[in-house]
C-alpha cells in the first residue's frame, strides 16, 4: 500500500481552528441554489468523483461511489505532461468525503468536497484543503502550485454548478 505524505487525517470535515505549521488553508464556498433536488444531485456528483472528473481529471481506478480508505490515482493531462495524484480516501460522510496524499503527489495534504444545506435551504459546494509542497523539489513550484490550486477550485465550483443544472441525471 502506498504511503500517506501527511498525518493530519480528518483536518478538513470542517474549517480547522488552527493550520498545522507550515500548511496553507484554502476554502471556497459556492452556491448551487436551493431545495433537496439541488442537494441530491449535487451530492450524487461529489460522491461519484464528478466534482474531479467534470474539472476534467482522470480518476482510477473507476468506481460507482467514493468508498473510505480506497486508493486512487487522479491524472490531468497538460499537453503531453500528465501530472499524477496518488491519493487515499480518508473520511466520508453524509455531505461527502476527504482525500489525503500519498507519496508521489505534488502536495502533502487533504482535500475535502462537501455538500451543504443551510437552514434558508440553500445549497452550498466547499473545497477546503489544507497543503503544502510535498518535498523540496516542489517548494521551488510553490507560486504555480498556488495558482494551479486556485484556478482548480474556482473550476471545481463552476462544474459542480453545471452539473446541478444538468437535466439527465
């Protein structure tokens, strides 16, 4: 079995009070709408890896649903690079699920997909993740991975918005 770059499981099921030294918080909270519709699919779209895929990532092995402890590897082509994400599931519940790195990810860290329903009955997406650069190799990337992990949030959002939207599921 692979093996996990951060010890922190768990840090991102809600907003940490406190970052561990050296990690850098990001959160973004996008509204879907409203009404247990919304939720649903929504929901369905976290737990299937649709937030990942629709962002246009590759997830292997495929699965139905996001399972606790599974491995995964999350690839997104660029040009003829391919960047490769080893990652373990490392919690699940009701509003979805958290992964944490594995050795060979670019960053050391977890990363959370949440689905939220406040009590107005709107529907909330969160991406919170809670990283740093996995080794030294990467500290050096650090301003790109900062902009890479921003411009995949604010993607994250719109695709989870669309597929609220979409009319077949």
């Amino acid at each position: 079995m692979p093996d996990s770059n951060f010890g922190f499981a768990g840090i991102t099921r809600s907003t940490p009070r406190a970052v561990p030294a050296g990690y850098h918080l990001v959160e973004r909270r996008t509204l879907l709408g409203s009404g247990h519709r919304v939720y649903d699919r929504a929901l369905r779209t976290v737990s299937r890896w649709g937030t990942k895929t629709r962002a246009g990532f590759r997830v292997r092995p495929s699965v139905d649903r996001v399972r606790d402890g599974s491995y995964f590897l999350v690839t997104i082509g660029l040009g003829p690079f391919a960047i490769r994400e080893p990652v373990q599931v490392s919690w699940v519940d009701v509003a979805g699920f958290g992964y944490g790195t594995l050795d060979g990810h670019p960053l050391s860290g977890e990363e959370a997909f949440l689905v939220e329903q406040d009590d107005a009955d709107l529907v909330w997406f969160v991406n919170r993740s809670v990283s740093r650069p996995a080794s030294r190799g990467w500290v050096v990337l650090t301003p790109v991975l900062w902009l890479a992990q921003q411009f995949f949030v604010r993607r994250y959002g719109r695709v989870m918005r669309r597929a609220v939207l979409d009319r077949r599921r």
